[in-house]
C-alpha cells in the first residue's frame, strides 16, 4: 500500500502560513493538510466531470459545510454539528502514514472507465473507499512496469508494419502511432515519444518537428497528471525515456493546476485529448 514514507510527496500549491488555533480547528500542519487536500479534490472532480463531458456554468467547487463553515438554510442545517470534514479526513490519515492528497488521486485514477460514482467529501474514509484505496495503491504500482513494457511492445509492432509492410518513413509512421485514437498508448506515453523525437538521435530523421511539436502539446496536461501521482514510480521504470527535466516541470505545471482551485475560480473547463 502507498505511504508516505515509501512514495514521493504530492505536489502542493505552495507554503501557506496559517495561525495555531484551537484544537477544532487543527495545527498549522493540520490546516495547511486540509488546503492542499480541498485543492486536489477540486481538481480531481474537475477532471472527472470534464472527462464525462459535463458542461457547468461554474466549475465544481466544494461545499463550505466541509470546512466547518454554518450554512443555516434547512431546519436540519440548523440541528445538524457542524466540523471540518476535511480535517477529519487528514486525522484519519495521516497517523496511518497516508498522505491525504495521494489518497484522493488514486481513488480517482480508481474510478477511471468504471461504472462507479466518486465519493463526496464525507465519503472519503468510509470503509468502502479506505479498502478501496488500499487495493488501487497497489494494483496501479505495480503495473507501471508491465503497462511501460506493453506499450513499447505495441509501438514496435506498429512501426515495423508501417514502414516495411505498408512503406511509411520513419516520421510519417511514428507520427500515425502518436496519433491513432485507438492506439493502447497512455497519454504520458505519447508525450514521451513525441518529446523524444525532438531530440537526437530522432531529430535528424525527420523533416517536420512540428508535428511532433504539437503532438508533445496535446497531451502535456494529461502526461501531467499521470506522471505526478506516482513520479518515483516513473523514474525508476521509465528512466530515459523520460524527458531531460521532466520531473520539475510536471511539478509546475500541476502545482499551476491546483493553484486555481485553491483561488475558487478557474471559470474555464478542463479539455483532454489522448488516454489517461
């Protein structure tokens, strides 16, 4: 299972100084938690209703009732306790040495092409989703290696038919690969490949970088995404295959991303291209 000691810290939208209060409402490192843990929420319920298709006028935002915050609409607005859910959600966690925004990040890469609902909130550490989190940690560990190992496989067959059974060259074949919607190619995958031919020894084998160029673009976010929540895991399978510096710039990018959720506004819906 994925702990904290064992995996890389999640990127986070930056240091926030936040006054010691009482007890209710956690220590410095308790709050800070709980900020980190709202943004990578919002953001991963984002990204799941823009991949469903789902046009807002606003985009999700959580309710204040999980910070604590009274919402007195209903006369059981008004009976009900009011506290911090996503407090309670980093006390449940952390002792166990499970960084609450990984948690959520799994839960969602989880749920990804299934039938299944994500949970609120106030759903988050039930039991269904803790034992949920515990299978998904592993399984999606493990198959970085053989999901690495079976998309090199896929590519080479692909090119060796386009060029020597069809008569492609080398660009106009990797470019069709990098492409093809129906390829078995994870967006990471594709702007690796794309990235790489950008460099030598590619470069000089073809004639239009561009194309590569704008396949590198298309998928950046996404690559993004995917690399972030298991970055060690990455580097140590994927090694070069990576891009020079990668590693720093995913972490940009995606502390970029969380950066609007924590602002409450980001008016602009969440676009995709390529496979997660």
């Amino acid at each position: 299972m994925l702990t904290m000691s064992t995996y890389r810290k999640q990127p986070t939208p930056g240091a926030r100084a936040v006054p010691i209060e009482d007890v209710a409402s956690g220590s410095a490192a308790e709050r800070d938690l709980c900020e980190q843990l709202k943004a990578t929420y919002t953001l991963e319920r984002r990204l799941y209703e823009a991949k469903l298709g789902k046009v807002n006028k606003r985009p999700y935002s959580p309710h204040p009732r999980y910070e604590g915050k009274v919402t007195e609409v209903t006369i059981e607005d008004r009976r009900g306790k009011v506290k911090n859910t996503w407090l309670d959600i980093v006390r449940v966690l952390y002792p166990s040495q499970i960084h609450p925004c990984l948690y959520v990040r799994v839960i969602f890469r989880g749920i990804a092409g299934t039938v299944m609902s994500p949970p609120y909130p106030d759903q988050l550490v039930s039991k269904k989703w803790l034992k949920f989190f515990r299978e998904q940690s592993e399984l999606l560990a493990t198959e970085i290696p053989s999901q690495f190992e079976r998309q090199c496989k896929f590519s080479r067959s692909y090119l060796l038919r386009y060029q020597q059974a069809l008569g492609y060259d080398f660009q106009s074949a990797v470019y069709y690969l990098l492409t093809d919607k129906l390829a078995p190619l994870s967006s990471l995958y594709r702007y690796c490949l794309a990235t790489s031919m950008l460099r030598e020894p590619n470069l000089s084998k073809i004639e239009n970088s561009a194309l590569f160029t704008r396949v590198a673009n298309r998928n950046e976010r996404e690559a993004v995404i995917q690399y972030t929540c298991f970055s060690s895991d990455y580097d140590s399978c994927w090694g070069e295959f990576l891009p020079t510096a990668f590693s720093k710039e995913a972490e940009r990018i995606y502390r970029g991303m969380l950066s609007v959720c924590i602002t409450g506004e980001g008016g602009e819906q969440c676009q995709f291209n390529g496979q997660g």
